[in-house]
C-alpha cells in the first residue's frame, strides 16, 4: 500500500513538472514576397506574403502597419492580403519591410526584408 502511494505521489510530481514548463520559443517568420534582395519598381505594389508559426501559441503579428489577432490556426497563420506600395516620388537605393510577431508567453521575432527600389 505504501508503495503505491509513493508511485502516485511521483506520478504527480512529474505530471506537475511537465505542465510548468515555460515557452521560451519565439515565432518563426518566413516572407517569400517580396524576397531579400529584390529590386521593386517606383509606382508599383507588391503582394507581402508568408507565414507565422509558433510551437504553442500566436498573439500577434505586426506587418507593414497592419496589426494581425486573428490566425488560420492558434499556431500558424498565412500572411496575405497585405500589399506593399512603392510611391512613385520615392527615392531610389536600399529599403525594407519588418514583420514582427509575438506568442502568448511574449516571445518576439522580428524579420526584416531588405529590398532596393529602382
């Protein structure tokens, strides 16, 4: 009887251990338009798309201005429908674009998408 309350007891234990562990990971960005490097013409929009994964759970994503709470999934969500305008009267030479994401424990990522304007 004694060992059977000591193996529950243990059981517990490591039950409880296994349900405090901390999230600790940040959210992985991937934007594959525009792509690093790319040259985006003055007078042109460009589609922003990629994707927003994160091991436990999304809480929120900044792209471009635009604040995202709403996902696909509570741990993936597809960037779309947002677009990149290139003024006309815009200077020529390096430029970027910055994703930012956060999960629910905080942790943050950012990517930033370097691009030059022609």
């Amino acid at each position: 009887m004694n060992t059977l309350k000591i193996l529950s007891l243990v059981f517990v234990s490591v039950l409880a251990l296994a349900s405090c562990s901390k999230d600790d990971t940040a959210p992985v960005i991937t934007i594959t338009s525009p792509t690093e490097g790319a040259v985006l013409l003055k007078g042109s929009t460009y589609p922003v798309i990629g994707t927003v994964t994160d091991d436990e759970e999304l809480a929120e994503i900044e792209a471009g201005g635009v604040k995202i709470t709403t996902f696909d999934s509570k741990t993936k969500h597809v960037i779309a429908n947002i677009n990149l305008p290139i003024p006309a009267t815009a200077a020529s030479g390096s430029a970027s674009f910055t994703v930012n994401a956060t999960d629910k424990e905080g942790n943050k990522s950012t990517k930033v998408v370097t691009f030059t304007v022609q």
